[in-house]
C-alpha cells in the first residue's frame, strides 16, 4: 500500500504523499476548507484508520521494506476491533472514513464489519473507502464490502506489462489485479449500489512513465471511475533515481529559465557553471556565466525563493518535457471518456499547504496513536533532496486512554492543526536541511 506516495512532494502523501493525498482523497477524500476552517472544528472531517500492518506483497518502494516501525517495537497487527468502536463518537460528523495504513486492508477478517458500523452511523453523503493491492479481492470479498456500504475502493495497479508489474509490485499477478478491478465492478452491479465508485492508483517511476495512458485507456474500458496517479517517494537511497519529478521548485525553475535565456542573448551557456565556477584561472566568459549566476542568485534571494544550484543545474528538462507530454496524452484520453483522472505536478510548488490537516484530518495507527498526519505515522527513512531524512511518529494521544473527540481538542493537537494551518509548508525536497521542515 502506497498511502504516502500520494503527492509528487514528500508532504506526505503521497503520497508523500503523496496526497493529502491524492491517494486518499479519491478513496474518500476530504478537500482543505479555505484558511483551514475545518481543522479548526471540534470533531476530525476525516479519519484515516491503519486497519493492519500486514501485507501480502514486498513492493520495494513501500515503507514496510525500509526499515519502517512505530517505534514500539511491536511488530505487525491488525486494529482492535475495540479500538474501532472507540471511534463511533467521531462518526456522526464524519465526512470521510479511510481505512488504510501501510498494510493491506482486506488481510483484516473484520473489515466488512468496520465498514457496516462506521456506514451506520456516518452522515448519508459521507464516503468510507481504502485502497488495496486486490490480490485478495473476489467476487465474494467485493460483493460484501459494497454491500456494508464500502462506496471508494482503488486498487494499484502501475503497468500493464506483466514484467514491469511484476517488478514493481512484489509478490503480486498482473492477472490477479485486473480481475480485482472486474470483480468490484460485477459487484456493484449486482448489487445495485450505483454509489460505489471503482478507482485505480498508478503510482509514476521513470520505468513505468510510458504505461501510464494504457492504463487509463484500460480503465476507460473496465468501467473505472477515477484514477489517482502520484510520484514515487524514494525511502531507500537507491530508488532516488526512478524518481520521474524533478525536486526543483517550480518558481526556481522558471528563474533558471530566465536567466538562461539572459545568457543566451549574449552568447552565453549558463548550464555550464557547474564547470566553471571553480575555475582558478576564468576566461571573459566563465566571468560572465558566473556573473548571470549570481544575479539569478540575488534575485532568489530577494524573492524567497529557495533553490539548490547543483540541483537546479542538473535539470533535465527533456525527461520533463517528455513526462508532460505523456500527463498531457493521459489527460487527453480520460478527458475523453468522462474518467475522473487526478495527476500530479512535475515538479513542486513554491507555495503549498498541507491539504490533510488543514482538510480537518487525522490518522490512526494500528496501536490506536492518533497523529496529526500521514507523514508522522511511524519510525522511517526518507531521501529529498539529498538528505536522508529521518522521521519519527509524532502522537497526541491513544484510543487505549482516551476518547477519539477528547484527543482531537486536545490543546496540543488543536494549536498544531492551528499552527499549520497558518504556515506555508515548503516541500521536504526543497527543505535546506533535514530537520528544516515544521514537521519533525
């Protein structure tokens, strides 16, 4: 499960995160009011609850296979069913129940249960849904999950090669998640529950980039609703590279863009300072090139805006072109046929907000921690622009000790709801430093 690749910016979430998530806003999603206002509520809009942490599967890119824990040393589980029914106070007010974390939701025997309980006591227009790899999603397993009121199931499916698929997606059949996507849609039919809505999570590698509009033209086919496509957020150092988004702030590069062409009017490559600017002994016209430099340099400076130089040098603005051009394609094709299709950025955002807090959200962990975000969720290790950064879980309380709605008003969580709420996040891959975020 891929809940933080649901956001081509590590805010996590992604996935990040990578959404809020993208990823979790089409499986029940809860979009950020303006200035927060719904993190400012005394009750969460939306619950992200981590049913296990189980899974069937070894994706590579998953969090499970880096090294990922809670910090207790508690090994894998699934949530307490008691620890469910602590949540039913949030429930009437709830817009949004996703039963996800960084297991597979359908190891979990009760989770038809969990979703019978939370539908009956959920607003009408409300949404209950997960995401799944679908190796364990029959024809029963979807009829069963519709019927207790499941209404946004994604499940993820990243290549229609079967060896790409294969090796993305660890331990898993091509064949058995096409065959997941045709059951639930089977199962909506003949249950008649029209509401229920079938989505697809593709999350981009640079290997997998070109698969993307067969994918959606597969969907288009199968009766896809929606389709959720983020970035790969590399855990483990080696997976920086099959990154398909380019770390540079978008305003970054349409400095270097400018300065670039400044250089060009006057017979100057300002792509070769890497080169140059070391240089002992400089020619008239490694002076110049250093020169455009700098004043691209102050301009950012006096503008805010952050920028790493090697970084922003080593931009590869053909693959970027070319990635454009394939969202571009994918868009055309599910644009065509009415297909919901949410596709990320390629590159970051100068200005950005944490959609799931300021969006009213929380998640809950396996153990019953709540936590203000799906970044700060568990014991990992992530790479952003350069840095290996670690993360720890961050919990302003467990359902073993206190009730869900007295957690969520609590001062401390309220004043961090606040707090974020009012900051312009800058992305992890941009920060200047590991600990230069306000989430560690």
């Amino acid at each position: 499960m891929n809940i933080v690749n649901s956001t081509i910016t590590p805010t996590i979430a992604g996935r990040a995160q990578a959404g809020a998530g993208r990823a979790q806003a089409g499986a029940g999603g809860v979009q950020a009011s303006a200035g927060g206002a719904r993190a400012g509520l005394p009750w969460p809009s939306r619950l992200v609850v981590e049913t296990s942490t189980r899974c069937n599967l070894a994706c590579a890119m998953c969090p499970k296979q880096n090294g990922c824990d809670d910090g207790e040393g508690g090994g894998d589980g699934d949530f307490a069913e008691e620890l469910f029914r602590a949540l039913a106070p949030a429930f009437p007010r709830l817009e949004s129940l996703v039963l996800n974390g960084i297991g597979e939701p359908l190891l979990h025997p009760a989770l038809a249960d969990f979703v019978r309980q939370a539908r009956a006591a959920m607003p009408p227009d409300s949404t209950i849904g997960f995401q799944t790899n679908g190796v364990l999603m029959d024809e029963a397993s979807a009829m069963s999950l519709i019927e207790a009121g499941a209404d946004r199931i994604c499940v993820s499916l990243d290549a229609l090669d079967e060896s790409l698929y294969a090796g993305i997606r660890t331990g898993g059949k091509l064949s058995r998640t096409l065959a997941a996507i045709e059951a639930l849609g089977k199962a909506r039919k003949a249950t008649g529950k029209d509401r229920a809505r079938i989505g697809i999570e593709f999350v981009v590698r640079r290997d997998n980039l070109a698969e993307l509009p067969r994918v959606v033209s597969w969907a288009v086919k199968h009766g896809v609703d929606f389709m959720l496509v983020s970035q790969l957020f590399p855990y483990e150092k080696a997976s920086v590279d099959e990154t398909a988004y380019d770390a540079n702030l978008d305003l970054a590069l349409e400095l270097r863009a400018k300065h670039e062409a400044r250089g060009a009017a006057r017979g100057l490559d300002i792509t070769r300072y890497p080169e140059v600017y070391l240089k002992y002994s400089k020619t008239a016209e490694d002076e110049s090139i250093v020169a455009i430099v700098k004043e691209l340099q102050a301009e950012a400076i006096g503008r805010g805006i952050t920028l790493n130089l090697e970084r922003l040098f080593r931009h590869d603005a053909t693959w970027m072109e070319g990635a454009r051009r394939v969202f571009a394609e994918a868009h055309s094709i599910a644009g065509a046929a009415g297909l919901e299709l949410a596709l990320p950025e390629a590159a970051p955002k100068s200005q950005r907000a944490c959609e799931f807090v300021e969006g009213g959200s929380a998640f809950v962990s396996r153990d019953g921690k709540v936590h203000p975000c799906y970044f700060l969720w568990h014991r990992y290790a992530c790479h952003v622009g350069g840095w290996e950064k670690l993360v720890a879980p961050k919990s302003f309380g467990s359902l073993e000790e206190r009730g869900i709605l007295e957690i969520w008003n609590d001062k401390a969580f309220a004043t961090f709801r606040t707090t974020c709420s009012a900051t312009s996040i800058p992305s992890a891959s941009t920060a200047t430093s590991p600990s230069a975020t306000m989430c560690n």
